[in-house]
C-alpha cells in the first residue's frame, strides 16, 4: 500500500466466520471494516461514516456486536469475527433476511447488512424483545429511507416466527 | 512490530517501559476515529483488550469497595450486578453512544482519552474514585482529581498505563443525568452526577462537559450541608434545590463550541444538578 508507506506494515490472522484468513502486508491502522472488504472479499459489511454512528459495518466479535470501523483489525487476531456473510444456509436468506424482505424493510438497502447483523444478535440474546428492547438494540443502527416501522414490523415478524415453531 | 501483543499485564508494562511513543489501544472507539477520519497514524499499538485479567470487576466486601479492570466495556456496566452496587455509573454507561460503541469502550479508554464529555468522569469524580495506575518499576494509586488535568489531557508518565479503578460502594441515593440533541448516539452538551452520602450526611456533585476537566462543585456542596441535614433521607424545598442548582453553575466554567453555547451549558447545568438533588431526596 504507497498510501500508507510512512508506516511498517503488519501481517496477522483474523478468524472469521470460522475459517482461519491471512492477512499480508497490512498497514497497521486498517480497520477491520477495511480488511474484511478490501482483503478477504467480505463486502457485507458497509462503510459509511467510518466513526461508529452508522452501524453500517455492524459485525459480531465475540458474541458482541460492534462497529467493524472502529476495530483495529491487527488488535483482532485472537476474536471470533462473525459477518452478514455467515448469516443463512448454503445461499439461502436467513429469516431476519426474509423478514426484512417481506415487511419492506429494505429500501435502498445500503444499512441493511448491519442492521440484520445486529437483529440477529438481538434475538439470540432476547427471543422475544418488546418494542423498547427492539429500538433499544438497534439504536446504533441509522436508516435514511423506511422510517424504522417496517424494520421494527420485520423483527417481530421473526420473533413470532421462531417462537411459533420456526417456520418464519 | 507495530501491534504489539502483551501475553499478561507484566509482558505488558514490559513492552510499555520497552517501547518509545507507544499507542495504547482500549476499545478503539476514540483512537479508531482519529486514524479513520483524522490523519492519526499510529506507530506503534498496543491494544490491552485481550488479557482477562484488565476485562473482569470485583468487589470488596469487606472494604465496601468495587475495583473495575480498564478493558472492562461499558456493556458491563449496564445491567447485573455491578450496576446494582454502583447505579450512578450503570446510568452513565446507558447513555455512551450505541449498543456497538458500549460494547467495544472501556472505562480504561474514558480515563485514557479523559474528554471533558467522557460520559462516566462524572460519576469517578463524585465517588472520588482510585485510579490504579501501573509502570514496570512502579505502581501509584491516583485519586480522579489528581488524574484528569485538562482537556483530554491526564497525569500518565511514560511507561505507566490504567490497570483499574476503585470506586466506594455508598449508601444512599446516586444518579447521572446529561443533556445533549437527541436521545441516542449522543456526546454531552452538559452533564451532571450526584451521590448522596447518607451515613456521612454529604452530597457530592461533579459536572461535566462545563470546563476543562469534570468540576466537583465543592462550594455547592458545602453549602447544601450547612441548609439540610443530609444524615439519613431528607427533603429539600424548591427554593433550595434552585439555590444549588445556581450555586454549582457558578463553579463551572463552560465554553462556546460547535455543541452548544457556554449559557446554555450553564443553564443546562444548573437545572440538572436541582434535578438530582430532587431526585436524591424523594
């Protein structure tokens, strides 16, 4: 990398979505929002205010979830990092995916990875969260066009769906 | 090797005595933003984050005291046990950021930045919290008001870094409350924490975001102690909390910034510190 030739550059392993990934030649202030997108061809992730207030970028690190761009990827080397990639069987939506699909919660569609990262979280903590606990949870997560209530609409479509016999 | 990878805090003080103009990286939620959207570029890292030993609490019974790792995120502080024993810092950590910032900062990374909006500064400095504060050949324990010493500035020397912090566990009332634009996602425009010392009859007010470091507004509350018995529970008159209110503004020094005036922050200020007091005596 000439832009950052000012520096040494780092080379690590990141876990991510199970697999064990080398990363060479990295300079040392990359993001992990950076690596997974411009190094591993993970481009779930989205990148937009690069400060974490967007939750584009939302990813799990060890069972939490956090801002990818706010992750200083060499730091990483020793947490599971789970993307929207991992999310759904063999190229099927998972049903957060096909909720938000459904209920028109998608639009433009740029927020939405993280904001299907960080329901995902939410329900494998909280089956059954109620509207506060829902906003609550997704506060970090900022969408420009639906205005929240087809996204709230797809969360507890899931959360009824799951706790109805799975089938969502 | 600019990421340095500390195996336990002695392999850590170690690399930090070891390694000239080193980075010590918390959560990142500060240090990651200035690299992404300021230039910052770091020479060499050393993120803290990984040894287990700096992301757990405990408590001291016996001494009446809780002691809080320096990895330990602000997600942890929310809910549990830990913000039964202090609910003043509890309230602080809900209103950090968002979910994903709370649980990526640490208490480590407030003291390390040390803005005067670090959401809990407040509430270290109203329970005169011990910093413990860590150096190969050394080790100090540092009280808030000797740490913090200007805007994002603190009293570490070279080689030394936070390892954690002690905090009393009070008897009494305790609560944080801050204005900003909005609910969420939110850095303080003013912000305020008081604890009610019902065994020694004191409150203890610190504010923030109202001048260079966090205030304890040390006149207000000497002179509240001389109006009300605070012993025990007490009520306070409208006119009082009011007087309080106008008392602890007059101690801050606020300035004008993109975020807000220097009168509203003493106004803002002012109506939260009666709010507080209000709400410690009901």
């Amino acid at each position: 990398m000439t832009r950052h030739s000012d520096s040494a550059n780092e080379s690590y392993r990141l876990n991510v979505n199970g697999s064990d990934r080398e990363v060479t030649d990295a300079w040392v202030g990359e993001s992990l929002l950076y690596v997974l997108r411009e190094r591993l061809g993970l481009p779930g992730a989205k990148g937009a205010c690069e400060q974490g207030e967007c939750g584009s970028c939302t990813v799990i690190m060890d069972d939490r979830a956090v801002c990818s761009c706010l992750v200083l990827a060499a730091s990483a080397t020793e947490s599971r990092i789970l993307t929207v990639e991992s999310l759904g069987d063999d190229g099927r939506l998972s049903d957060v995916q096909q909720a938000f699909l459904d209920a028109g919660g998608v639009q433009c569609g740029f927020c939405t990875p993280g904001f299907i990262v960080a329901v995902h979280h939410l329900l494998d903590r909280n089956p059954q969260p109620d509207d506060e606990e829902i906003k609550e949870a997704l506060s970090g997560n900022i969408c420009r066009c639906t205005g929240y209530g087809r996204i709230l609409e797809a969360v507890k479509v899931v959360a009824r769906g799951r706790t109805h016999g799975g089938a969502a | 090797m600019p990421v340095l990878r500390p195996r336990s805090v002695d392999h850590l003080l170690e690399l930090l005595a070891d390694t000239p103009d080193v980075s010590v990286l918390a959560g990142g939620t500060d240090m990651m933003v200035e690299i992404n959207l300021h230039g910052r570029r770091p020479g060499t890292v050393l993120p803290i984050g990984s040894l287990e030993e700096l992301r757990e609490w405990e408590h001291q019974r016996r001494a009446g005291t809780v002691t809080i790792g320096a990895a330990v995120p602000y997600a942890d502080m929310e809910t549990g046990e830990l913000a039964e024993l202090v609910p003043a810092l509890a309230q602080a950590a809900r209103t950090v950021g968002s979910p994903q910032i709370r649980a990526a900062g640490t208490i480590g990374g407030n003291l390390g930045t040390c803005s005067p909006a670090g959401d809990i500064l407040p509430v270290l400095s109203a329970l005169d919290a011990v910093i413990h504060v860590l150096h190969r050949d050394h080790s100090r324990d540092v009280h808030f008001s000797d740490f913090m010493t200007g805007v994002k500035r603190n009293s570490l020397r070279p080689g030394e870094f936070v390892h954690s912090v002690t905090v009393p566990v009070t008897r009494g009332w305790q609560g944080y409350a801050k204005v900003g634009t909005r609910n969420a996602m939110v850095i303080s425009t003013a912000s305020a924490c008081l604890v009610h010392d019902a065994v020694e009859g004191h409150v203890a007010l610190a504010l923030g975001a109202v001048a260079p470091t966090i205030v304890r507004a040390s006149r207000a509350e000497a002179w509240l102690s001389k109006q009300i018995d605070l012993r025990g529970s007490f009520s306070v008159s409208v006119e009082t909390a009011q007087e309080f209110g106008r008392r602890a503004a007059s101690e801050t020094s606020p300035i004008s910034d993109h975020r807000s005036t220097a009168d509203y922050r003493r106004h803002a200020v002012s109506v939260l510190a009666r709010r507080l007091l209000e709400r410690s005596a009901a």
